[in-house]
C-alpha cells in the first residue's frame, strides 16, 4: 500500500545512563549520520571510458542543535572525557494514510566534538551547535525493526537485519557479539 511517513516530533538523550538526560525542550534540529558511498576513478590501461568503483562508505557525523544554555551538555564535550558516549535519538513517524504513529530510533556511540554557541543579543535566544564525531557505532531502527547496524570495531554491516559482511568476516576470522 502506497504511503507517506513523515517525521513529526524527535527527542534527544545525551548518555543513556541518564533518564532524565532529555533535550525534547531545547532541540530544535538533528541532522542523522548521511549515508553515502566512497568512490574512486578507476581507468584501466585498455578501457575507453573510466567507471568508478565503491571503496567503502563516508565517516559519519550527526549534528543537532538545541536552544540556550546547556551546561551539562559541555560537560561531554571531547576534551573532557577520553571516552564516547551513547546518543539516542527518538522520533515518531506518522503514517499520513492511516494516522498510525511508529517509533523511529537511531543509537550513536561518538564523541561531543563540536559545542558552539552563538552569539547572545538582547531579545533573543542563543543557539548550541553540536556536532557528533568519531562515530564507531551506529543502528537505525524503525517500528521495532534495525534497517541499519554499524559498528567499526565489530566490522559488522547489516541492511534490514541481513548481515552483509558476514562473509568478509568469516574469511577474515573476525568474530562479533551480535
């Protein structure tokens, strides 16, 4: 049945290990990891034409932005902490032919590498620009279903809860918690 999803509301959490840990109030924009192929030219000595070939996938980086000040968001901030951090996001998305709400969630382990705030003017509220960085692992879920699971450490890939490198990891004798 043809359709339309659309993303209606969306709730932060910076580190699960704290429930209360809540941007819903501030945040204003999130920006999810864009997930885009590396290509590289490749013109062999007797082709004609050069074709590109895939290489792997682009890093990944999420970015946000929250209303005024948020002191203990600084606190995450890359320097601070030798750490990453677990960022979950929530959204829900309506189905526009039935009215039906689903859950849309994305878990990202990245270090706070960007926390920039703009400049304060009278009347006005400052903004928080924050960027995820150094992302190594990432899942995108929706209605209870992954349709993507990344992590570096693991070399684990899977589309649509279909592992895609499970081959390359058994070849490699690489093994993983999943």
């Amino acid at each position: 049945m043809n359709t339309i999803l659309m993303m209606e509301e969306v709730n932060l959490f910076c580190g699960d290990h704290d429930p209360s840990a809540s941007k819903h109030l501030t945040l204003t924009e999130i920006k999810l990891p864009a997930l885009q192929e590396k290509f590289v030219e490749h013109h062999g000595g007797g082709a004609r034409v050069a074709i590109e070939v895939n290489v792997g996938i682009e890093k990944l980086e999420c970015t946000f932005k929250l209303n005024g000040f948020d002191p203990d968001l600084l606190v995450m901030f890359g320097l601070n902490t030798k750490m990453k951090n677990i960022f979950t996001a929530y959204g829900v998305v309506r189905d526009k032919r039935t009215g039906a709400a689903t859950e849309a969630k994305a878990i990202i382990e990245a270090r706070l590498g960007k926390a920039e705030n703009s400049a304060l003017s009278r009347g006005s509220i400052t903004e928080g620009d924050y960027a995820l960085n150094e992302i190594t692992h990432y899942e995108l879920w929706h209605d209870g279903n992954p349709k993507v699971v990344w992590d570096f450490f693991e070399n684990r890939w899977e589309i649509d809860g279909v592992d895609e490198n499970a081959d390359v990891n058994r070849i490699l004798r690489i093994t993983s918690s999943s």
